[in-house]
C-alpha cells in the first residue's frame, strides 16, 4: 500500500461525501447510499493503506517467515470483499470483477506467505 491509495481513498470519501449530499439536496435515496457506500469503501481502502503499511515497515526481509505476506493478503482479502460488496450495490460489474480479482491476488499472497514459513522451518 502507498501514499497513492491513501490519495485514492481520501478522493472516494470526497466523492462519496458530494454524491450523498447531492442525494440529500434531490432526494434521490439511491444518490444518498451510493454516496454513503463509496464513504465506506473510502474508509476500508484507507485502513488497508495503513496495514499495509504498518506490515511494510515492521517487516525485515532477512526475517520474513511468511506473516507479513499473510497479513498483507488479509488486508488485500477485506479491501476485495468491501469492492464487490460496493459493486453489487451499485451495480457495477467493473467494481465486482476488481474485488473478486484483489480476492484471488489475496488468496495467492496467502499461499506465498505459507510457502516462506514452511521453507523457514525447513532452514532451520
């Protein structure tokens, strides 16, 4: 994760923010959640952001036995459901293809991280 998904997750919340509001003026309650659930998306990107990062930061690769890749796949894993999710409310096909895809990237990240812890048990 990086400063540009951080960017990314803060233009979410703005747009979500203007959609909502522009629901609220109109009365379009579709506007209204549709807003309300990009505000949401804004905020899981943001926290996978700071996962991410935190694992990055904590991680030494001389060590890594795996964990970091495992937590990174689960933070990949959540930011991948919150997009389908998204998707399915929205109807979008493009939100839902991209969330089950981070899903399956999570998935690989996951059988990575175990591969390192069994060959780190192996070294030892």
């Amino acid at each position: 994760m990086s400063i540009q998904d951080k960017a990314k997750a803060a233009a979410k919340n703005v747009e979500g923010k203007i959609q909502e509001t522009i629901g609220n003026v109109t009365g379009d309650s579709k506007d209204q959640l549709e807003g309300k659930a990009k505000q949401v998306e804004a905020t899981a990107r943001d926290k996978a952001a700071d996962v991410g990062e935190r694992i990055d930061n904590a991680t030494d690769d001389a060590t890594n036995d795996g964990s970091a890749d495992k937590a990174k796949a689960a933070a990949k894993n959540v930011e991948g459901k919150v997009q389908d999710t998204f998707g399915r409310l929205t109807d979008s096909p493009e939100d839902q293809l991209a969330g089950k895809a981070k899903q399956a990237e999570a998935s690989v990240q996951n059988t990575a991280g175990d591969v390192k812890n069994k060959v780190k048990k192996m070294t030892k």
